[in-house]
C-alpha cells in the first residue's frame, strides 16, 4: 500500500492544479503559525479513534501527518465504546462518543466504527483509507460559501476572546460557537486488549469540548473564562463555529496556550 507522505504528495500536486502554486506555497508550507492562514481557509479534521482498536494505529499515524499542516486543524477524539475489551484508554470520554453517534445519525450510517475521520462536519471516511480522506479534504476546501472569519486571542493562561468581524458576520442560521481543549502528543505503552503491547502514538488529543455561546450571523466580541480540567493542563485551545445540530463547521482557529502572555 503506497505510504500516507505519498497520498500527500499527490494530493497537494493535484491541489496545485486547481487552485495554482500561491495557494499551495502559502497555505500548505509547514511551520506556518496557523493564525498565518486566513481563517476561512482552515479546515477541520477529526478522527474518532481508540487505544483499543487495532485497526486505529494507522489512523493515528494519519493524523500525525495531518496535524502537521498549517492548513488543517486536526482533532483526535477517543471514543470509550472500546474500553470493554480489556483496554480503557486515558482520554476516552462518553461525550466524544456521543459526538461521533451525532455525526451518525446526521450521515444516515448503519453503525458507529473506528477509525473514523469527518472533515468539516459534512464528509467521512475510514481513517485508514487516505485516498478518501484528502479527497474529503479536498472537496471541502472547495467549498467556501458559507465560511465564516473567527479571530482567537489569549489573553492570559485563564482567558480568551473569541471576534467574529460584523462585515464576516454573513451566515443566516443558527450555530454553535465551541470551544476545545486539546494536547499536542500522548505515548502511551498498551499492556492490555487488542493492541496489548504496542506502543500508541496520538496526536492533538482533545480534553474537553463544550459549547460557550449560540451564533446568529451577528458580530461577536466576547471573553471567555477557562474551566481547568483535573490532572490536565492542555497545549492548545481551539474554536469551532458549527451550525446548530452539529453541522457543517464553519470556521475555526487555534491558539497554543503555552506561548508567554501577552503585554498589556
């Protein structure tokens, strides 16, 4: 099977196709900050896994790659419906399972699986299937009607303020403006269950998701207060802006909370 850095390979040549060399100088050149890239242009991408599937590994390993990319928030939410197979993994949360049983019944798919890979809100595909997945991703940074800009600025380790300019404020709808919390990297040695043995690596593991306010179109200028989680203390804090049902993802950023704060 040809390697994840060769679906990526040509994916980006066929990106470069379309869209012509200045997009893909610009918006795929890793070590780009990601407040770099315009915020309509960033696109989501989250992987339903577990340390208890054996088929997740190379998914895994996928969003490793994807992560990477200046273009591309990637998200890896740990589903608990595993943990009763003599694993139960760290970061697994009934709530993300519950978040991926949304994205289900909105599909009109027969069953919940790992790995699973959703990009945007709106397309799926097996996370060891990269062909579909940068096909998805492709498809969706095809689609700009209905993108919205999102601004994210830390102002200290307790807050953020989240912006949504009044001439960007155009979406005639509902949505949800959300917030994550999300680690950079976990290893994590497996001595039990399907993957006993095997050492995981995970990528940009979400800790928390929850909703901080309801979007109508309108401009939006609002701090937010942190709620800290027990025993965690995550790299990154994120935006999503998802219609109300758990849509289509309208626009997103990330800010890493680890950088010095900001001078008054």
């Amino acid at each position: 099977m040809p390697s994840v850095a060769k679906f990526l390979a040509a994916f980006h040549a066929r990106l470069r196709a379309v869209f012509g060399a200045a997009l893909i100088v610009s918006s795929l050149s890793l070590g780009v900050a990601p407040q770099a890239i315009a915020q309509d242009q960033l696109t989501v991408v989250e992987l339903f896994t577990s340390q208890g599937c054996p088929a997740c590994p190379r998914a895994d390993k996928l969003l490793g790659e994807l992560a990477g990319r200046a273009d591309i928030l990637a998200l890896s939410f740990h589903v608990d419906y595993w943990d009763y197979y003599g694993w139960a993994d760290p970061f697994a949360s009934e709530v993300y399972s519950q978040r991926q049983q949304r994205y289900l019944n909105q599909r009109g798919l027969p069953y919940v699986y790992t790995p699973q890979i959703v990009v945007d809100g709106r397309w799926q595909a097996s996370g060891n299937k990269p062909a579909e997945v940068l096909e998805n991703i492709g498809t969706a940074r095809g689609e700009p009607a209905g993108r919205v800009s999102v601004r994210l600025e830390r102002i200290s380790d307790e807050q953020i303020r989240i912006r949504i300019p009044e001439t960007d404020a155009r979406y005639r709808g509902e949505a949800d403006i959300m917030l994550v919390r999300f680690d950079e990297k976990h290893v994590t040695e497996v001595t039990r269950g399907e993957n006993r043995g095997k050492t995981i690596v995970n990528h940009h593991v979400v800790r928390l998701i929850r909703p901080v306010a309801r979007w109508n179109g309108e401009a939006v200028d609002v701090v937010v207060s942190l709620q800290e989680l027990d025993g965690a203390d995550p790299a990154y804090c994120a935006i999503l802006v998802q219609e109300h049902g758990q849509g289509r993802i309208l626009g997103a950023i990330w800010v890493d909370m680890r950088e010095p704060e900001p001078r008054g």
